[in-house]
C-alpha cells in the first residue's frame, strides 16, 4: 500500500470510528491527491470505520471536472462520467456518489486531503431553523485557530451534481471575499467538509468543529450564542503566535 493511501486509510477510519460520531453505515466520504490529475475517492458503499484499501478508487480529476462545467448534464451524464473517469477501466466498484466536490475541492494546490462527515452536534446546528446564524461566528480563540474566521455555508439543495456545483460556487464567492482559502464547509441539512494539507488538518478541524457545535447548541438553552466581535475574531486570525499554533495543530 502507498504511504498516500495507508494515510487515507488512517484519517478515513479516524473520522468514521464510532466513539465519535461522526459518521455511521455508510455516512460520510473522504479523498486524497495523488498528482495533479488523478485522486483517490471512497468507493460508493463501503464504511469509513472498518475502510482499508481496497475501499478506494482511483478517479481522473479533469474528467469529473468536465461534468461541473455543463449545464445540460443530468443524473445519466454522472453515472457515465463516473464510470469513466475511473483510472484503472476494469474497475468494478464505482466511486461515491460526492465524488464530484471532492474533485473540485483537489483542485486547489493546497488541499490534499479530504473529508466529508455528518458530525451529530454539527447537523444539529445545520438542520436547525437557525442554521445559518449558528454556524456565521466565532465563539472563542481556538475556534478561529482550527477552523479559520469564517466558514463558507452552503444552502440545501439536492446531493451529488448540484451540490459540487453549488459548494464550487459558494467557494469561490467566499474566497472572493475573503481573500483566503476556507478550512471548512457547512451544507445545510447535510454535514461537514474540512479540507486540507494533511489528515491531521482535516481530522482536527473536524474535531473542533463538532466540539464547537456542541457548545452552540448548548448556548440556545441559555439564550443563544456571545459570538466574539469581527475585531477581537481579526485579531486571532492574524496574530503571529496564533498563526504559530495552527501550522502545530495542523501537523
Ligand atoms: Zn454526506
């Protein structure tokens, strides 16, 4: 097994181990780069907990890609492009149905690992009737530390070819914006994204992100939310010894 998949393998079960609650059944999906054309994609199917190897395949990014960029393509269109984007043409398993998003979000350099997960306290907050508020601030410094100032969100809409175009949207608007690349992304009544330079990145900005949500919603019993203000959240966000504790946490 290569080093970039025995990683995977690790970071996958990591995230789908039970004690967590992060994703169960077949919940949850996770990639990695291997070059600048070609990923490795959880197969449709299998289970995060108890993944190995032999539950990942090998897709062509420009390939996957094509299908984001056509307006005209429908549920028939993915099925082909995903069948055809497979590397290795004899493969019998077909790559998870996110396989789209998780191409897109490869594209950018400096993300290499993965992972999508339906954290419980997280979609507490996303399939909330507050959800976009919850998920809007910052609550205290380590949450700038490990999840960035500010996430993108992504309203609900239909999962698989919809859904990569519109988390590709929302991203490239928050990037517009921000003038940075995001560490997460919410999906409302769906789950979590983290996204980053290694597994340690994706696993502890998930981590934090679940802790967090836990937090938020056990403010709403005592009256909702003391987000911190846009300046003390700028303050974290740019202090040298803050910039110090992310590059640690994030291995
Ligand atoms: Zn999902």
């Amino acid at each position: 097994m290569s080093d970039l998949l025995r990683q995977l393998v690790e970071m996958s079960r990591y995230l789908g181990d039970p004690s967590r609650t992060y994703a169960i059944l077949g919940e949850g999906n996770s990639s990695a780069r291997i070059d600048s054309d070609t990923f490795y994609v959880k197969a449709s199917g299998t289970t995060l907990s108890t993944i190995d190897e032999s539950g990942f395949v090998a897709v062509s990014i420009p390939k996957v890609m094509g299908i984001l960029e056509d307006e005209s393509a429908g549920d028939d269109e993915v099925t082909q492009v995903l069948k055809d984007a497979l590397v290795d043409a004899k493969e019998k398993r077909r790559p998870s149905v996110e396989t789209m998003l998780h191409a897109f979000l490869l594209t950018i350099p400096e993300y290499k690992f993965i992972g999508h997960t339906h954290p419980t306290f997280t979609n507490m907050l996303l399939c909330s009737k507050h959800s976009r508020e919850a998920c809007a601030g910052r609550i205290f410094p380590d949450h700038i530390v490990s999840m960035g100032h500010r996430s993108v969100f992504v309203p609900y809409v239909d999962p698989g070819l919809v859904l990569a175009r519109e988390v590709k949207r929302q991203f490239e608007r928050f990037v517009e914006a921000e003038g940075v690349l995001p560490k997460a992304i919410l999906m409302q009544n769906h789950g979590l994204i983290t996204m980053g330079d290694s597994p340690k990145a994706v696993t502890s900005c998930t981590d934090m992100t679940e802790k967090v949500s836990q937090i938020i919603v056990g403010t709403y019993a005592l009256g909702g939310p003391n987000f911190m203000s846009e300046k003390d959240v700028a303050r974290i966000h740019t202090r040298p010894d803050e910039h110090y504790r992310i590059k640690s946490i994030a291995g």
